[in-house]
C-alpha cells in the first residue's frame, strides 16, 4: 500500500446560501520517497488538497489514509499528533518566532513532542547543520536574511523526522537566486529519502519534481511524470 492514499475525497465549504465545492472528488497515491509538485491556478482547489494531506483539513466525504492509518476518520487531537510526528511543514512566510533564535525555533516541534532538553538541543544542532546553517544557530530572524528564513524552516520541518515534508510556495517570498538554492536543499533532501510534496505555481519550482499533479476545478487535470 502507498504512503499516502486519497480516495474520492471532496471538500465542502458552505458560505450562508452557497457552497463551494474546493474538492469535487479527488483520488491519488503517493509512494514513500517520492518528489510531487501540486500545481494549479487560484481557486483550483491545491491549498486544499495541501491542508487535507497536511492533516489541517478533513474531507467533507471520501477517505484519506497516511501510512496505513484512516486520518479521515480521526479527531482533533489524533490529527495534531500526526501533524507533529509524520509531517514537517514549510510555508512561504517561514512562520518564525521573531524574538527567538534560530536553535529554539528548530527545537519547537521537539518542544511539542515531549524531547528532553539535551537530545532536542543536538537535534536542533544537526538539522541546522545539514541545511548549512551552524553557524546562524544564535541568531534571530531579524538577522538573517530570506533564503537563511527558509533554511531555518526547512530546519525546524526535518527536527522530528517526519515521513513528509510539505512545503508551500516555498519560495514565493525568495528572489530567483535564493529560490533555487532552497530548492537544491529539497533536491539534496529527497536523495537521501525524504518524501517532498510542493504546492507552487512556478512552473520553474515544479520542474524540480519528479511527479507534477495539475489540478483545476477542484479535480486532478493530470498526473505525470516529469
């Protein structure tokens, strides 16, 4: 069985008299290890997609099931649990506490998960290194630079391991120099093993996936390899 496996899932969100159908029945698999871009225009329905793998989300209908586990049918806290253990997130806005520096933002995720204070110090210490960060680890945000932002949160989305990471527009707030040196660091992390599924809208920052899922409408246009 797949990583991931979504079948026939559709999302409902009713406003007042209207609804819109954000997902209008969508099926797809993902293997472990994999390299996936989501791509679509505004509206199609990605973001959502996106919130529902990332367990921020429940399917109105269909069923979605994460490492043989039916996350469709789990609670709040159940959810927050996978979120935590099995997904790293990576968003456009880097999402760091300003007013911390770079290691404690790294350690948060460890923080959540219960992780001793020296076993989470070196784990925050390793993944800082391994996205070419050692020497940063005592600074804030605010002295860092954009593309160093990312790193840091592509840092804190690898502190505990997880089976995914799932970055959103991860370079959308990059100039197109640094946007391709982070998407070298994802390249560099899916070759050691990392699955990597990426929601852009840049063609550029897709081609670097292996697998391109396009979506329009709230329904997958096509799937391929790239």
């Amino acid at each position: 069985m797949s990583m991931i496996e979504i079948n026939d899932v559709k999302k409902i969100y009713d406003l007042g008299a209207e609804s819109i159908h954000a997902l209008d029945g969508v099926s797809l698999s993902i293997e472990q290890g994999e390299y996936l871009a989501i791509m679509g225009p505004s509206g199609s329905g990605k973001s959502t997609l996106m919130n529902i793998i990332g367990c921020l989300d429940t399917p109105t209908s269909g069923t979605y099931s994460f490492e043989d586990e039916l996350v469709s049918e789990m609670n709040d806290d159940q959810l927050a649990l996978i979120r935590n253990k099995k997904i790293g997130f990576v968003f456009q806005t880097f999402n760091l506490l300003p007013r911390v520096t770079s290691l404690h933002n790294v350690e948060l995720p460890l923080i959540y998960a219960s992780v001793g204070t020296s076993q989470r110090r070196k784990r925050a210490e390793e993944v800082l290194e391994k996205v070419g960060l050692k020497d940063r680890m005592d600074h804030k945000p605010n002295e860092l630079s954009g593309g160093q932002k990312q790193r840091v949160a592509v840092a804190r989305a690898l502190a505990n391991n997880p089976s995914i990471i799932l970055a959103d527009e991860p370079t959308g707030n990059l100039d197109s120099k640094t946007g391709e040196e982070i998407m070298v660091l994802f390249n560099e992390l899916n070759a050691t093993g990392h699955t990597i599924i990426l929601v852009t809208h840049e063609e550029y920052i897709a081609d670097n996936a292996a697998r391109i899922i396009r979506l329009h409408d709230g329904l997958i246009s096509s799937d391929e390899q790239n």
